[in-house]
C-alpha cells in the first residue's frame, strides 16, 4: 500500500524543500539530491500512488508531457547529447522512494553514468541547475 510519510510526499505537501524545476496542478519537479549526471531531473506525480503499477490512467498522460518538456529543456540547458528516461517499480527494480516518479537525466556523449545513491550535491549547486533548466523550458 501506498505510505504518504515518504520524502516525495512530504515535498509535494511542502514539509520539506526541494529545488523547484516545474510545477502544475498534476506534476511537480525537481533536482534529484544525488545526481547521476548534471541536470538530473526528478518528475512526480502528485496524485498518491507507490508507482507506476498502481498509479491511475489519468495520471500518465499529463505526467509523461511534462516528463518530455523537462528533457527538452535539460538536453538544452546542459548542452547534452541526449537524455536518459528511467523509472523504477518496486524495491526489487531499484526504486528507494516509494511514490511515483521518473528520472530525467541528460547525457553527454563519452560521460558514464554516477550510481545511483552517491554524494549529496550542494545545495547551490542544485539551485543554479534548476534555474538553468526552468529557463530552458518553453
Ligand atoms: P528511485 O526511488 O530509486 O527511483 O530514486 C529516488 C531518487 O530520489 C534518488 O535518485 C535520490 C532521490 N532523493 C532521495 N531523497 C531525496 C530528497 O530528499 N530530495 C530530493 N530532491 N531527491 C531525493
């Protein structure tokens, strides 16, 4: 079942901050604390639902619209090659928060991938990305 004490929620809900890519009535974005890659972009849904698996129809569309004006502004704002869409579905599959979400990371050609679970960025750091991409966004 879903559990509205995880950290997504409590962001959503504003308990706690986050460096604000995008935000609607649906879909709210931003920095993933421990980036992959510059740029790393975390789209979530508000709607509660654990994951995809459980998450209702009318929540894919308007998430997956946004998931795709967020990887045009960061492939543009980081000059990136191109960009890397994953989304992950339980412990087993490599999801750590369980409430729905997708990772949108631009890669440059050449550059590995951070595992996943690495350094915590700075905060300054995260907040001049999220204010390089939401001037890319359209
Ligand atoms: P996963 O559930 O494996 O798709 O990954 C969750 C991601 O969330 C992971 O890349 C790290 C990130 N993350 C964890 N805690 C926080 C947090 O408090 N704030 C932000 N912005 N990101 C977080």
């Amino acid at each position: 079942p879903y559990d509205d004490g995880n950290i997504f929620a409590k962001i959503i809900r504003g308990d706690i901050p986050c460096e604000k890519v995008y935000e609607d009535d649906a879909v709210i974005a931003f920095m993933d604390v421990m980036p992959q890659a510059e740029g790393h972009v975390l789209v979530v849904a508000k709607k509660p639902s654990r994951n995809l698996l459980d998450a209702a129809d009318d929540v894919l569309g308007p998430l997956f619209a946004v998931v795709r004006r967020l990887a045009r502004a960061a492939k543009s704002a980081f000059n990136a090659d191109g960009v890397m869409i994953m989304q992950f579905n339980e412990k087993a599959a490599g999801q750590s928060v369980f409430h729905l979400h997708v990772h949108v990371i631009p890669r440059k050609m050449g550059t590995a991938l951070k595992p996943s679970g690495g350094r915590v960025e700075d905060r300054a750091v995260l907040a001049a990305h999220a204010a390089a991409i939401r001037s890319a966004l359209d």
